[in-house]
C-alpha cells in the first residue's frame, strides 16, 4: 500500500511539519506551537482538520499541521500518538498539553474550546485519552 500524497495539507494555509522538525520528541522550533497530527487517510481527521483551521487564532501561537500520513513516520513513537488526529500544545519546544483523539469521532469542538482554554492559559477540563492504534 502506498502512502497517501501530502499535498493536500498545505491547501489549508498552516506550516506542515514533518519528522525533520523534531528532535524525537521535541518540536525544533521557538514559540508555542498547536498542532494538528494527522494522516490524510484519516476519515476523522479530514473532518477535523477544517475546524482546526477556522479555530479563532490566539496572539503568539503558531498553528500547524503534523503530518503523520506514513504509517513508517518515527512521530507515531516519538511523541507516543496513538490515534488521529491528536493536538500537542509546544512552547519553546516541550510539549505542554495534548488533547487524544478518540476512536471512531477523533476530536470535536468541545477539543477546540478546551485548545482555546489552555492557549489563554486557563486549565482545561481534562478529556479522556483516547485509545486504540491507528486507524
């Protein structure tokens, strides 16, 4: 079976990360990051993934896709994901929050809006983890 192409990610306007970004689990980037992993054969993700996109943007917060489309990306292991789409919070590199996605639905609003609590700095309720391999 041969990867799904890419490309589609950067019709959506955000900074497509890839492997060569990270340094095993660390984003090799300044700033806060939210990003978006996901895998372009994902069902839930291609229903997400336009949400993500219209999320209202937060004042110093880089938003970007994590491309994770290969089954063979070492971001699967590296930053331990286990289904798709998943968000990761990075500020200067670390990863400060992670929202799982869920078997069968992925993330939803009630995700986005606790993205948005934790990028204001307020504490977000917690969510379940979501659980499972990769579609």
């Amino acid at each position: 079976m041969s990867p799904a192409p890419t490309s589609g990610w950067a019709s959506f306007g955000l900074e497509v990360l890839r492997a060569t970004d990270f340094d095993r689990n660390r984003l090799r980037r300044a700033g806060t990051y939210a990003v978006c992993f996901g895998a372009t054969w994902c069902p839930p993700t291609q229903g997400f993934v336009p949400k993500f996109v219209r999320q209202p943007r937060t004042d110093g917060v880089t938003y970007a896709i994590g491309d994770i489309t290969e089954m063979e990306s070492p971001l699967w292991d590296d930053l331990s994901i286990e289904i798709t789409p998943t968000l990761i919070v990075f500020r200067d590199g670390g990863e400060i929050a992670r929202f799982p996605g869920r078997p069968g639905s992925g993330l939803g609003e009630a995700d986005l809006s606790a993205l948005a609590r934790t990028l204001a700095g307020r504490p977000a309720p917690s969510a379940p983890r979501g659980a499972g391999s990769p579609p």
